[in-house]
C-alpha cells in the first residue's frame, strides 16, 4: 500500500525533478503557465468551499444534535447519495443548465441568498406563535423535512417578484448594472456556479466527517451542560463545539483537498479562461482541468508536458499534505474523545 | 449506548442559528431532490412523442414543429417560444424562436406526419405520395398512402438487418480469412459471393421514394432508404404514444450513436462503461481484500500499520486526474511503450499498447479504487466479534483455519459492499479517463468473435465521457441536449443503483452482527 502511494510521488518527481535541475524550465515560462492555473484552482476551492461549509455544517450541527435518531439513520445515506453523483452529471447541468438559467435570472439568484436565511428565520419567527399542537407535530427536530416546501414557495415567490425589483432597482437588468456601476463582467460560466456545482458535489463528504465528530463527543458532556439549564444550542456553542472542532477543521480540510483535485465540473462549468481575478462572476482555469485539457495532446518529454506534470505533482503534494494533516487530526481528536469518556 | 436526551422537555427557544442549521438540511435535500427530478423528467420526457404544433404568425408565415420552452422578450414586453422545427434541409436551421404575440392560430392537424431519417435529423410535415424516384406523383387516398409507407419502413428494417448480419457474420471474417493468406482461393470466391448479396440487398432497399411537404407547401423528394422511423404524434392515442416511448428508450439502450453522437443511443458507451469496470474489480477485489486482511488480522498492529492506514486514507484523497496522469506516464507511455518495443514492433510508429486503452483504464481505476476496498473491508473484518476469533482458536484451529472459516465467511459482505461502493465510483469517474484511453467514437466494440475475442488494446465508450463529449463538443448541442439527459439519467441510476446496494449490504451485515468496532 505504502508502495502505491510512494509510487504515485516517486513517479511524478522523477518526471519532474531532472528537468528542474537541469533547467530545460524557464522560470518566467513557469510563472506564465502555472500562476492562472494555480490562482484558478485556489479561486474555484475558495468559492466551492464558501458554499459547501455553512451548508455541511449547518447539516451535520442539525442532524447530530437535533435529530430523532430514527430520521438521521435516514438522512446519512440520503447525503451518500449526494456525494456518489457522478461529477460529469453535476458539471453538465451546472454548465450547460444552471449556467445559462441564472444568468437570465441573475437578480432572482442572488436574491436567494439572502431571501432563504430570512425565509428561515422567518419560519421559525411563525412558529413560535403556533399553538403547542402544531409546534410539537412541526418540531425542530423534523425541521430540516418541513422546511423543504417552504422553501420551495420562498424560491418560487423570488424568482417571480425578481423582474419587478430588477426593473425598479437595476434599471431592468442586474448584469448591465453591474458592468456599468461596478465594472464587472459577466461570463455565463463562471466561479459563482463552479463554486455551488463543486460546493454541492463536496458539501457531503464535509458533512458527513463533522457529523461524525459532532455526534462522536461524549454524550456525558452535552448531558452535563443541558442539566445545568442550557439549551441545546447554548450547549452545542459552548461545549460540544470546542470539543469537536479539530475534527471539524479536519473535514474542511478535507474537503478542500477534494474541491481542489476536482476535474469535471470545472472543466464543465468554469469556461477554462486562464483569467486571474477574485470576481465570482469571471471563468477560470484551475490545474486539475488544465492537464485534463492538455495532457492527452502534449509530446511525452516536451516542455509543456512537464509543466503539466508539474501541475500534478503540486496538486498531489497539496492534497497529500492536506488529508495528512486532517488525518492526524482525526487520530487526536479520537484519542481525546476516549480520554473525555473516561476510558484509560 | 448510552440513551441520550429525555424525549419531553419544556419548549424554549433555541435561537435563530438552531433554525439556520436546520435550513441548510431543507436545502441541501431540496437541491438533491430538484437535480434528480431535474434530470430524470427531461432524460424520460424525451422518448415521449410530443404533439406538433401547426403554427400561424401574423405575416402569414406557416411553420409547424414541438414547443420547447418560452422565454420573456429581451427588450420589449411579451414572450417568445421555441420551436423545434425540424427539416434542417430544408430551412437550414431546425430551430425558431416566435414572439408569442405575433401568432395567430396554432393548431394540431391529424395528418401532421414526423420522420426520423439518417441525414438533416427530423422531417416534420405532410406525406404526399410514395413511388419510383422518376414518376413519384400525387396520390389521393392519404390514409393508404400512410400505411403503405409504413409497411414500406418496415421491409426497409428487415432489409437492413439482414445486410447488418451479412456483414457482421460472413464478410468480416472472410475478410480477416483473406488478410492472413491472402492465397486463399475459395475465401476469395466466398467473399465475391456474399459481396453480390449485400449488393443484391442494397439494391432492393433503393429507389423508392417518399414525396414529402412542409406545412407552407415547399416540397421535398426523400429517399425511403434513408428513413428509419415515421409516425403520426397527433394522431395517436395515449397507449400507442407509451408504446413508442418504450420502444424509443430501448432503442436508446441497444442502438449505437449516429449524426455525430447527437442522436441514436448508447449501447457501446453501456458496453464499454460495464467492461471497463469488471475488468477494475477483477484486478481490484483480490488486491484489496488481501490487503485488508493482512493489515487487520496478520500485520502486528503497531506504528507501521498506522501509518499504513494513512497512507490509504490519503490515497482515497488524491485527486483522481493525479491518478490519471500516473496512469498516462506509467501505464501508456511507460509499460505500453516497452511493450510496443518487444512485442508489436512491426506496428510502430503506430502505437499499439503505447496509447490510451481499456486495459490501461481499468489498472488506472483500478488504483484509484483500491482505498475504497480497503475501507470496507477493513471496517467489516474489525466489526466481526474477538470472541468469534477466540472461540475458534480455542477450539483447536489454526489461525489459518480460523481466517478462512471463521473470519471471511463473515466478512463476505463487507467486501462486496466495497467492491460495490468501487464499481459505483468508477463507473462515474471520467477525469482519469480522459488521460488513458476512452474514445468519443470507438468503431469496434473490443470484444469480437476474432482472436483473443477480448481486445485489451483499443479505445472504448464510456457514459461519463460521452456526456461530456456531446454536451460539450457537438455540432447542434441544443438538439442533443435530450440524448445528453437521457445519458446522465443512466448514469446516474446505474451509480445510485449501486451504491444503495451497498448500503443495504452494510445495514443488512450491521444488522446481522449487532457489534460495535474495535475502539
């Protein structure tokens, strides 16, 4: 097993390192052709993860501290699921549906952002003026089911009052309104729907490794604290999350290590411009699609062939030290764990 | 267990982050539930025969063809619909967006007929008469004129089939016969023969004629050969249109890809997805389950096998272009290029093993999927119970004995869940592919009846890359874009199918066992 993992290292340095040394690379050819790619690939992570990590935590604080035990043996599989859609699929309807869709309705899209956030709090604003029939039979613990169909009307309702607002705010349309005021341009397929097409194809695997070291706190430390009068929240901030947030650290690790090693939806869905730029509305390149793109028709020993075998030694050295330093994580916060439970 | 909260308590409130998590469930499942349906409405809904709209605009102009969708109008009030309009031939685009204010009647005549054919895609409009290419002319009895033309298709489909198994069962190998002795007098004869039956045979499929008219009258001669399906979608009852809704998506699964991917099916991208990834477990399984075994049971469990067990942790997180990129400089151009050299050196310069291909596809899958077998395996053989070990060990077993009639036999479903769990991944994994051997194209399926009947060398078709190649390297990726669904929707029902199997296995071995892991 050692072998496999040495082998793939070994491989891609031996490729690499006598060209290195023996300075067939310009440096200036290196720093031309590597930069885009690397600026791309840590810009599409940055906004694949910006969606994925409110979204997986939120997950796994709710199904690990508020859900019946019955309904989250239902929900893990479920999010298996998620994570097994093939990237191809997920790419495809982000790049050749998602894509075009929102940039008709760009003010409705962003609008979700803050609309569903408010659209919760706004539910749970109702509930709490339910009569205690109804919020025992809409609990919070189920809340993660019911709020499906509000949510549901919360989209439907934005994107149909979403012209209106965009005629009355924007002058009718947001994209011209933000290349006029804002001087940003917009391409169909962009960082924006990367991120949430690789944000939704990471989002489980984030989710389901905090899961884990949420629900793998001592139950004896949540009982303590819930005994002394705190609410599940209170002790979910103050006590079970300092105990789990190592192994939290370790799936947004993780998860970035996937995010930045994934192929297919960028390659679908980013435009594979080598653009250097933060906007979430611009295309990039990132490494993994540049080798996809490039490899198969480079001259095996040329110049650019090694640049991009290059590329993949820097991306296998990330996502190597990455999960090394999640699992080593992992392996502690196990240890402390049994420690906490009282076990020698 | 401990048991954990009381099932009763006072309700308080938990605040406004509580809520927040609990919207990001509903959202997550929401997105999940939205892609699915997403996709499997538009995957099935494009086999179903639509209704064809005959449409009148303002200016007099007459079109006719399927709706598609309707958008609001960029810069004044109002909506404009798209209609797919067929008769590429004849119009030079089979696509028309009408504002919807501008038209005037829009109807659904009986005999509005559809023709699916070989060349320019769709026809959409009016049988006029079927005869001799010279003396095709105008018929009266319409509804004769239908069932003639369908009888007519339906000889035509004989014909071809018959052709396709003349081809396929007498003139190939003769040919391959002739190649390797090219002195072989009767296999020359044999082949002058069945060369003038398939002449015979094309012959009888030419020359007739099918006169056709769009709606506003222009007219157009089709050759009937070219024609591979006709039907009437207004006329039909609801039973006969599920009919041809199940014959379309068999054909969609049996059928091989025509007009440049964009139409047809995807039987060799089935077919090479599903060998590939045997081809993976084969070369998987006994690595990982090996592996697994010695790390849980032979291994002394110390620091190394710690590491060890990093070591796999990290492999599953590498990205799986790296693997591809290993796979392309070690596999093709490494080993396949030696080999080259030693073995197929009267081929070269034209690569052999030395380029992309099925066998190198699977070694690379292979690899990529060897941590997950490891895992599952792993993770089954520490649930079994120390005491089931001990008991056989103090029964007078060897620990050999033990191993292979104790421990495996209750570990059996654990490796199939991580071989299952392998299979799924692999079967959607493309990236890797990209880089060692998958074709947008592959004219040959690698197994044939020629020897050694299972070609390890040649490119094959894959579901993943012929997504990806058809939505995004097409000529009309508007019309394709059904077929593409359609894809995805395969793919993924095969990749769900799969992983639901494996997670029933592992409830269904948790079930079994009712044991916590080693700590």
């Amino acid at each position: 097993m050692i072998v496999a993992v040495l082998a793939i290292g070994v491989f891609l340095v031996l490729e690499v390192l006598p060209a290195l040394l023996g300075g067939v690379f310009d440096p200036a050819r290196i720093r031309l052709e590597l930069t885009p790619m690397a600026w791309g690939t840590l810009k599409a992570a940055l906004w694949a993860m910006l969606f994925a990590i409110p979204l997986a935590l939120g997950a796994a604080i709710h199904s690990a501290l508020f859900m019946s035990q019955r309904l989250r043996s239902r929900m893990k599989p479920t999010l298996e699921m998620m994570e097994a859609l093939p990237g191809v699929v997920i790419g495809f309807v982000a790049g050749l549906v998602l894509a075009p869709w929102v940039e008709r309705h760009l003010a409705g899209s962003l609008a979700l952002l803050l609309v569903l956030p408010l659209g919760v709090l706004l539910a749970a604003a109702i509930w709490r003026r339910l009569p205690a029939v109804w919020r025992r039979h809409f609990s919070l613990s189920r809340a993660g089911l019911w709020l499906v169909p509000w949510l549901m009307l919360l989209v439907f309702a934005t994107f149909s009052l979403a012209p209106g607002l965009e005629a009355l705010l924007f002058d009718g349309s947001l994209r011209n309104w933000l290349d006029r005021e804002l001087g940003l341009d917009y391409a169909t397929r962009n960082a924006m729907i990367v991120g949430l097409a690789m944000g939704f194809a990471v989002m489980p695997s984030v989710y389901a490794l905090a899961e884990d070291a949420l629900s793998g706190v001592p139950s004896r430390l949540g009982e303590g604290a819930q005994a002394l009068g705190a609410t599940r929240w209170q002790t979910l901030w103050r006590v079970v999350l300092p105990a789990a947030a190592p192994g939290i650290f370790a799936a947004m690790m993780i998860g970035t290590g996937r995010a930045v090693g994934e192929t297919m939806i960028v390659l679908m869905a980013s435009g594979n411009t080598a653009l250097m730029s933060l906007s979430p509305f611009e295309g990039m390149r990132t490494m993994a699609a540049g080798i996809a793109v490039e490899l198969p028709e480079a001259v095996p020993g040329s110049e650019a062939y090694l640049l991009l075998i290059l590329a993949a030694l820097l991306l296998f050295l990330f996502t190597f030290l990455v999960n090394t330093l999640a699992e080593v994580v992992r392996s502690r916060l196990r240890r402390r764990y049994r420690w906490l439970d009282g076990a020698p | 267990m401990k048991v954990a909260r009381t099932k009763r308590r006072p309700i308080r409130s938990e605040g406004p982050w509580a809520w927040l998590a609990a919207g990001s469930v509903a959202l997550s499942l929401l997105m999940l539930g939205g892609l699915l349906l997403l996709i499997a409405t538009r995957g099935l809904g494009h086999f179903w025969p639509a209704m064809v709209a005959q449409v009148e605009m303002a200016d007099g102009r007459l079109l006719a063809g399927r709706a598609v969708r309707e958008l609001p109008l960029e810069q004044s009030a109002g909506r404009e619909r798209l209609y797919f309009t067929a008769n590429r031939d004849l119009d030079g685009q089979a696509w028309h967006w009408l504002p919807v204010n501008d038209i005037v009647a829009s109807e659904t005549p009986q005999d509005l007929i559809v023709l699916e054919r070989r060349r320019h895609g769709e026809f959409i409009g009016r049988l006029v008469a079927l005869g001799d290419a010279e003396s095709v002319r105008e018929q009266q009895a319409r509804e004769a004129t239908w069932e003639r033309l369908q009888a007519r298709l339906a000889t035509l489909q004989e014909l071809r089939g018959e052709r396709e198994r003349l081809r396929r069962e007498v003139l190939r190998p003769l040919i391959r016969r002739l190649d390797a002795d090219p002195s072989d007098a009767q296999a020359r004869q044999a082949l002058a023969e069945a060369n003038d039956r398939v002449r015979v045979l094309q012959e009888a499929m030419r020359g007739e004629v099918a006169l056709l008219e769009n709606v506003d009258g222009r007219r157009l001669v089709q050759p009937l050969e070219e024609v591979l399906r006709a039907w009437r979608p207004n006329a039909m009852s609801t039973v006969e249109k599920l009919g041809i809704w199940g014959r379309g998506v068999w054909r969609f699964l049996a059928e091989g890809p025509r007009d440049g991917n964009a139409a047809g099916g995807v039987w060799p991208a089935i077919f090479g997805t599903v060998l590939m990834v045997l081809l993976m477990s084969l070369l998987v399984t006994p690595f990982g389950v090996l592996a697994a075994i010695y790390l849980n049971e032979v291994a002394h469990q110390g620091r190394l096998t710690h590491l060890v067990r990093i070591a796999v942790r990290n492999l599953a997180g590498v990205p799986s272009i790296v693997y591809g990129v290993f796979g392309l400089g070690v596999f093709v151009y490494g080993i396949g290029g030696s080999l080259d050299e030693w073995f197929f050196n009267d081929a070269l310069p034209s690569p052999t093993f030395g380029t992309g291909g099925l066998l190198w596809a699977s070694l690379t899958l292979a690899l990529l999927t060897l941590p997950v077998v490891i895992v599952a395996t792993e993770e089954g053989l520490a649930r079994i119970p120390v005491q089931q070990r001990e008991g056989a060990l103090a029964l007078g077993a060897t620990r050999l004995e033990t191993l292979t009639r104790v421990v495996l036999p209750m570990a059996v479903p654990a490796m199939l869940t991580g071989v299952i769990l392998a299979i799924a991944r692999a079967a959607g994994e493309v990236a890797p592919l990209l880089l060692v051997g998958v074709a947008k194209l592959a004219p040959q399926v690698p197994v044939d009846g020629e020897f050694p009947f299972l070609h390890l060398e040649r490119k094959f078709m894959h579901l993943g890359y012929h997504i990806y190649d058809t939505a995004f390297h097409g000529n009309d990726v508007q019309a394709a874009m059904p077929l593409v669904y359609a894809t995805a929707l395969l793919l993924v029902l095969v990749v769900l199918v799969l992983n639901l199997t494996a997670i029933f296995l592992r409830h269904y071995f948790r079930a079994r066992h009712g044991v916590q892991p080693r700590p």
